[in-house]
C-alpha cells in the first residue's frame, strides 16, 4: 500500500531530522557559509542575480549532495538531486515513472 502523503512526509522528515541534528548542523556551519560565499562571488561584478537560479536552488542541492557523498560540484549531481527531491515533494510521484527516468 502506498504511503500517505502525511505518513511519506513523516518518514521523510525522522530520516532528514537525524542528519540535521544542532550538533552536525554546527559543524556544517562553516562549510555552508564558504559556499554561500562562492555562490555569491560567482555573481560578483556587472552580472544581475537570479536568488532562485543563482543562489536558492544550488545551495541547499550542494550541500545535499555532499552530505551524501558527492564532492564534484558538477551540475549533474545537483541537478539529479533537485530532480529527485521535485518529484519526491510533488503529489503525484511516481516511483515507476521515476525509475524509468534512471
């Protein structure tokens, strides 16, 4: 049977919760902010900034995927991982048709 929204939700958020501890999200503290400084500084100079497209997409993705393990900076890695969570967070995920993407 198919997992609920709340109960998906639920279940999403006890996995995210044990890796967002005070503890952790302190030692990270550091190493989010020198990204957030090179997302800022890849904007520096004539160039207008996209927050979405510059700023609020790639960071909570960088950090994701390094926290899983992904330390290319590549476009593809985060690119799959906002991939990933879209269709995760849409209501009309479909694990078959997610599968068949890969």
């Amino acid at each position: 049977m198919p997992l609920s929204r709340s109960a998906q939700h639920t279940r999403v958020r006890t996995l995210a919760a044990k890796a967002f501890t005070p503890p952790r999200v302190e030692i990270l503290r550091a190493h989010i902010a020198d990204i957030v400084g090179e997302l800022l500084d890849a904007v520096h100079g004539p160039r207008t900034m996209d927050v979405i497209a510059d700023f609020a997409r790639p960071l909570p993705a960088i950090v994701s995927c390094e926290m899983l393990g992904f330390t290319d900076r590549g476009l593809a890695p985060v690119e799959q991982l906002d991939e990933v969570i879209r269709r995760a967070s849409s209501e009309t995920f479909n694990t078959v048709a997610f599968a068949q993407t890969r």
